[in-house]
C-alpha cells in the first residue's frame, strides 16, 4: 500500500465511528434478543459511517453471491402479527385499512408499553428523527418547492391516515373501550399525531416487501397490497444504487421460513454493507426515505409545456399533436441532454414544416441540422428559465438560517438539479 494509499485508509477509518453508548446498548439487547430468538448476527457491527449514518460493516470479505443475511420468518412484523395484538381492538370490522397504517398503529402501542413489549429491543433500537420532507418545519415547509410539495402530499397523506385512526378512537370511546389494557391509560393520550408520523416514517424507511401469500389472513380488513413487513436488524443495511442483492423466502429441512438477501458483489472487511431499495431517482429517495446520492444516473430536471409556452408561441395545432402524442409527458434534461420526449416536443414547437412532414421527420429520416439548431435554441431558453426558477427556490430557502436536515437535504437536493442541468448544457 502507498503512502498516499495509507493515508486514506488510515482516514477512512478514522471518520468510520462507534456507535455512542446508548446507541451502543440498544444494538447490543437487539442482537441478543434476536440470538434467543434463533437468529445470530456474527459477521456485522452497526457503525456510524461518514455521510449515511448507521448502517452495517463487515467484519470479515463478503464474496459475491454470499448470504448477507437470513432471518426467521417469525421475527418479521406483519399484519398478521398485529392482528394477534392487543392493538387489534383500533381497527374497525366495517372499515379496511392498508398495510402502512397498521404497522404504524402497532408501532405507537408497542412502543408506549415499553419494555413490556415483546418487541422492545426492536423498537428500541429504531430513530426517532427522519429527515423526510415530512420532518421540515411548517415554516421550512412553506418554502419547498411545489414538486416537492405536490409529491409529498400525493404520495403519502398522513393526516388522512391519522383522522381514520381518530374515527376508530372516537368509536371505542363511545362503547367506553378507549382504555389500554396495560395501564389504563386512554388510547387517544397514547396515540398522538406525532407519535403517527414518527411510526409511519419507521414503516415507510425501513418494511421489506413481502409476497401476499405469505401473509396469513387476520381479522383485520386489510386493503391490497398487503405487502409490508418490518425486520429487525436487516433493516439496518443502508442503500447504495451500484448494490446488488436478490431476496428470496427459503424453507429449511425443518420446514422453517427464512427471509434471505444474498449480495451479487463482493465487500472488503471493514467495509459498510450495502443492499439496494429498488431503481429510485434521488425525488424518490429523498421523499421516501430522507436522503438521496449525489450523481445518481436516474436524476432529471422534468419540464413542462407551459415551460415551452414561456419560450416560444405554440400553435393550435403543435399543441394538440405534442399533448395527444403524450409528448408532453415526463420531457427531462438529462445530464446528457434532453430525453427521446422532449428532443419531440421541441422539435413540433419550433419547426416551420407543414404538419403532415412531421411523422415522416419524428418515425422516418432524421432531422436536418437545420432542425437540430432550431431544437438546441428551444432548448437551452428552456433551461435558463428552469436554472433560473431553482436559483429562485434556493434564494428564498436560504432565509432560513438554523434549518432541519430534512430542510438542508431539500437544498442540497436543488443544487443538485441545478448542477445536472449546468451538465445538460454543456450536451445539448
Ligand atoms: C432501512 S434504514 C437503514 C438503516 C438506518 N441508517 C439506521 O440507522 O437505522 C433506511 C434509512 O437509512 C438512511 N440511509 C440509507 N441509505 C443511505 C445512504 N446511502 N445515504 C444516506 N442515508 C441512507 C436513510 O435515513 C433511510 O431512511
């Protein structure tokens, strides 16, 4: 090794840390809770890294197509674990609910009955903060960008969520069953929308996609796809998009279920371990999940024609061609460019050929450098105009002064938008 070479090493290891003391413990009972439950976990030790927190390092050279990890079906939290809880009596039989929901129920009341929840170390063990958009501030909120916003929303209403569980509330009180069994105290001091949020972030960040089948049936009415489950411990590996893994259920000799993740590459000792959640763009990621990775291949800037509009004056008919051709759907700048749709739209938005040319030119010959001129001025209008609206979301998030993570992955976020298409520029 060189010295140049040491020296990375030497300050590799050193940004790589233990977990702090408490964190420490809790890793340590959840291990230990797992061992007495048939499950051991030799080869990992969760460590702080630099940039992804918490996540698993080796102790020793995974080889590709090794098992990372196989653990007992019993261990993995369901619906079906739910519905042999006590939690069971908030789900009305006239009502249906979906997977999220429940676990997140299940989540609030096991961890308010503390250690005397049979799945303590496991929930002990699990953050408290997330740093999706959910987690901004309402005054950091206020600030996102609608893209962000609009997408939140659409993809996870949790207020929705929540007056549903408020409805169940309301019943049990009216039958006068709103206390807990455990303590007595009323379920609406224990389940509390904060509570709610911060369990449905638990669910959202961290439950393993199962097959239905292998869910059996609860008294529950459950919406499909009930496809969630929680697993303790395999739930600390954390994403990185050149990861391969594949997942599968395995029955042993003994007719015992495993839930198995086998890597298709290889990772030094001392590494961290890495799975992958699935082929996210960094929106995705930071809205699911909380964060994203910079030079992510899926990133694009998407415009829309009213971007176009702003540029140029469509025609009546360029415009009906681009929309019912579904041109208009999902045009991006890419860090190479602009994607098939949009090279499309910008092609009818700026070209001076009679309509009936325009088939022959989009599935037959290719477009002239006459067109492709035409094509690259549209463009670049275009992009100026969007650089310029995410200068404007970054010159108006940057009044706020001591912001959230989740806010300052939101900026972070931007300029990362703004530097694809800085790169989109250059390959026009
Ligand atoms: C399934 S958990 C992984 C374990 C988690 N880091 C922990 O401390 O428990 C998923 C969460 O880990 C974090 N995470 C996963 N991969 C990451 C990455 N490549 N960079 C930054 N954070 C990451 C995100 O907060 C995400 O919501």
């Amino acid at each position: 090794m060189g010295r140049t070479s040491r020296k990375r090493h030497r300050k590799k290891k050193f940004h790589m840390q233990k977990l702090k003391s408490e964190e420490n413990d809790a890793m340590n009972f959840l291990k230990y809770w797992l061992f007495q439950n048939c499950f051991s976990i030799s080869n990992f030790i969760p460590t702080n890294f630099p940039i992804t927190g918490r996540g698993l390092k080796t102790i020793r050279d995974i080889k590709e197509h090794e098992i990372l990890i196989k653990l007992p079906i019993k261990m993995l939290i369901t619906t079906f674990t739910v519905s042999e809880c006590d939690v069971r009596i908030l789900f009305l039989k006239d009502q249906s609910y979906n997977a999220q929901h429940i676990l997140s129920v299940f989540l609030i009341y096991e961890e308010h009955l503390g250690t005397s929840s049979k799945w303590y170390p496991y929930i002990n063990s699990l953050p408290q903060y997330f740093s999706t958009p959910e987690f901004c501030t309402s005054k950091e909120k206020k600030l996102l960008p609608n893209f962000i916003r609009e997408h939140m929303y659409y993809v996870h209403n949790i207020v929705r969520n929540f007056s549903l569980l408020m409805q169940s509330l309301q019943t049990l009180k009216k039958n006068d069953k709103n206390y807990c069994s455990h303590c007595n105290i009323p379920l609406d001091k224990i389940i509390t929308f904060k509570k709610y949020k911060w369990a449905y972030y638990v669910v959202n960040t961290r439950s393993v996609y199962i097959n239905e089948r292998e869910v059996q049936d609860s008294m529950i009415k459950i919406e499909s796809p009930n496809n969630l489950a929680l697993a303790p411990f395999l739930d600390l590996f954390n994403h990185d998009i050149n990861a391969s893994v594949s997942v599968s259920l395995i029955t042993d000799e003994y007719k015992n279920k495993f839930y198995q993740i086998t890597t298709l590459k290889s990772f030094e000792k001392n590494s961290q371990v890495f799975i992958n959640y699935g082929p996210h763009n960094s929106l995705k990621l930071y809205i699911d999940y909380g964060f994203f990775i910079p030079n992510n291949p899926l990133d694009e800037v998407v415009f829309n024609i009213f971007d176009i509009q702003s540029c140029v004056t469509l025609s009546e008919c360029a415009l009906k061609f681009i929309v019912s051709n579904k041109f208009n759907k999902n045009m991006t700048f890419t860090r190479n460019g602009l994607n098939y749709n949009a090279i499309i739209a910008l092609f009818i938005a700026s070209t001076t050929l009679e309509k009936d040319f325009w088939n022959i030119k989009i599935y037959g010959t290719s477009f002239s450098s006459e067109d492709h001129t035409k094509i690259h001025n549209l463009a670049i209008q275009i992009l100026h105009l969007k650089k310029k609206e995410y200068l404007s979301y970054l010159n108006d998030m940057n009044n706020i002064k001591k912001c959230s993570q989740s806010f300052l992955n939101a900026l972070s976020l931007i300029r990362e938008y703004i530097q694809i298409l800085d790169e989109s520029l250059k390959n026009i």
